[in-house]
C-alpha cells in the first residue's frame, strides 16, 4: 500500500497545490508568501488524501 500511496502522492500533491497557487493568484495575492503558502497546504494536505485513495483503491 506504501508504494500505491507514494505514486498516488505526486500526482495528487501536484494537483492540491496547483489548485491552491490559482485561488491564491485569483484572490488577487500575487506575492511570493500567500503563493508559497498554498503551495505547502497542497503539499501538506496531499498525504492523507492519497493515503485515503491508496486504502479505498485495495
């Protein structure tokens, strides 16, 4: 499950913080901290999420 998880995690991560760096530059912060800071809460959030989908996926 660890494997299936990891390889869940870099597409999932990627997702979640892309996702979180377009409401930060659509919420008008366009400086480097707010865009830095949704990028890390992507990243941050990503592993219980792909932990979740790897045990519903076996």
């Amino acid at each position: 499950m660890t494997r299936l998880m990891l390889i869940l995690f870099s597409m999932i991560s990627t997702t979640l913080m892309g996702m979180g760096i377009v409401v930060a530059l659509t919420m008008g912060w366009d400086t480097t901290q707010p865009i830095l800071l949704a990028a890390a809460v992507g990243f941050v959030l990503a592993i219980p999420v792909s932990w979740l989908v790897a045990r519903q996926l076996i």
